[in-house]
C-alpha cells in the first residue's frame, strides 16, 4: 500500500450574517466562512486509532464499539469508515488544533468533521472531490446533530459566502462574490438553550400571533437581501447598519438573551459599524464589522472579561 505516513487537512469555522432563524420560515439568509477555523495531522501511530483536541481538552482512544463509545468516539469513527479507513484496526493518531471555540454557533463541529476527514484521506493517499468530503463529513455531522441543515460542513467544505434557502427539496445553496473579505470581531458567551430550543421557541410565537410576527419574518428576508447586495459591493458602513437591524429583528424573536445583548453593546460603544448575533441565540457568538484598527474592540472586550478575536469572514479557499 502506498500510504504516506502523514496527511493534514484544514476547515474554517461559519457564521450566519443574515437570516438566522427566517431561513426556517422560508426566507433567504447569507453565511460565510470565518478567517479561523482548525487544522488536523494525522501520523502512522501504534495499536487504535487515537484523536487529540488539545484544546478542548479531549483524548481518545478508538476502543470496539460498544458500552462506553460516546459521540466522539463515533465521529472519529464516522471519519475512518467515510474515507475507508478501518475504525477498529488503523494505526493512526490525529491531532486537531485551531483556535474556533466549541458550541457557540461558530460551526465547531463541521469544522472539526471536515478537517478530519481533509487529513485522513491525504493520510489514506486519496485525495477527494469536494463533494466527497463535503459528504464524509456530513457523516460525522449526522452523529453529532442527528439532522444537521447541512449549513455548517458545506461552508467548512466550500468557504467563501453563501446564499441559503430552505425549499421543500431540500436546503439549497449558492455562492456568493464578495468585493473584499469582511472585517469583523467576534465575541461569545456559554449557549444557555440548544438551537432546537431556539427554534422552536420562534416557531411557538410566530404560530400563536402569525400577525404579528409574520411581517417581521419578511422585514428579516429583506434586510438578507440588502445585505447580499452590500457584501457584494463591499459597502462595510451599510452592513454594519444591516447587522444592527437584523439584531433588533432577533432581539423582537425573543432569542438575544442578556449576555448577547451586552456583548453586542460593548461591540458598539467601542466603535463597531456594527453587530449582531450570530447562530441560533440564547447566547453564543455575536459578531461586530471592524472598524480599519480593530484594537479598541478587542481591548474592550478584554476589559469586559470577555473572550473575543478579529479576522475576517468571506474568503475562499
Ligand atoms: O446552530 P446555529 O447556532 O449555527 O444556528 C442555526 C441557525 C438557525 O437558523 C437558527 C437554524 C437553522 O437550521 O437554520
């Protein structure tokens, strides 16, 4: 066998900029990839296969399957058998590093999915389609969220920025051409609800008074739109003000809790053009449009205690 001893592969993290949760009502949101993501190297290793994430302080040992195999167990496993790797008799060790925190609505786990699944086909010898890893790592998706939107590994597989729609055949995407990558901080807190219960928290209220919340699940479409066509020409100052809005919308949905909401603020009195949450809510990650020096921001939030880095979003592979 021609296996070389050493493969790595490479995924960034996501985030929604427009359209979370309206996406699930019908309307059209944007995402794109995050400037950091995480990295996987996978060596010829000795007995199981064996997985490391420094970082999130996890070790394993791939053991038969059986009593005691928890989920990552079975996305490490997932990943072998997706790219034709024995999960039980593999000697290869896996390391994943990256700076992308985990749970907060930043894409972590198809992050990881597609990462690992990047090393352990260049470990394998194979290099593969994008499709191929775009469905391996869904995969290792499935094992994680049951039924993921599919959202979270096509951008860690394709980058760039996206255009997403629910239709009845399914989650469709498009690729979208920004004029430049987009300036941003992100900041988070914990997440206080799962994206389940965020969801059917605004599908709860926009069944009990579709009146009410029906224009404001269309005002949310719009804001989408205006907001594919700012980061097409690049206009950071109208996205900044169309982050704003789409936060207000959120915040009207009942899914910006209060750490969301400080955050958000701090983004904005240290000079952001703008900012939003990102994700499903209920905390988790906000996103803020950098000003040129993204300094003040960061040391804002490091005043606030507050976990937070600068990159920008949108660019391609
Ligand atoms: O799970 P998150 O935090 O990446 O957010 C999901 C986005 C929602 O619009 C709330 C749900 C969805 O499936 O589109």
């Amino acid at each position: 066998m021609t296996t070389p001893r050493r493969g790595t592969g490479a995924a960034p993290g996501k985030v929604i900029l427009f359209g979370e949760h309206s996406v699930v009502h019908g309307q059209p949101a944007i995402a794109a990839a995050l400037g950091i993501g995480l990295g996987a190297t996978a060596t010829a290793g000795e007995g199981p296969p064996q997985l490391s994430i420094p970082a999130w302080q996890q070790q394993i040992q791939l053991k038969a399957s059986g009593a005691g195999f928890d989920a990552l167990d079975r996305g490490f496993a997932a990943a072998l058998e997706a790219v034709g790797l024995d999960p039980t008799r593999t000697a290869v060790k896996v390391t994943v590093d990256g700076e992308l925190p985990p749970s907060v609505g930043l894409g972590s786990s198809a992050a990881f999915a597609v990462a690992l699944v990047r090393a352990l086909s260049s470990f394998a010898g194979e290099r593969l389609s994008t499709d191929r890893v775009r469905a391996a790592a869904e995969q290792v998706e499935r094992v994680f969220h049951g039924t993921p939107s599919g959202l979270d590994h096509t951008v860690a597989t394709l980058g760039g920025c996206l255009h997403y729609l629910r239709t009845s055949e399914g989650p469709q995407f498009t690729p979208i051409t920004l004029a430049r990558p987009i300036p941003v901080v992100v900041s988070w807190s914990p997440r206080r609800g799962s994206t389940r219960q965020a969801v059917s928290h605004v599908g709860a209220r926009a069944a009990r008074w579709p009146d009410l919340y029906g224009p404001v699940l269309e005002a949310m479409g719009r804001i989408a739109r205006e907001g594919q066509a700012a980061l097409e020409a690049g206009d950071l100052a109208r996205i900044g003000a169309l982050f704003d809005i789409n936060h207000g919308h959120l915040n009207a949905l009942g899914v910006s809790n209060a750490d969301n909401e400080r955050l958000v603020a701090i983004a904005r009195e240290a000079g952001a053009l703008g900012a939003k949450l990102t994700g499903a809510g209920l905390g988790g990650a906000v996103i803020a449009v950098a000003p040129e020096d993204p300094t003040p921001l960061l040391e804002a939030f490091e005043a606030a205690r507050c976990p937070a880095f600068a990159t920008t979003v949108g660019r391609g592979d």
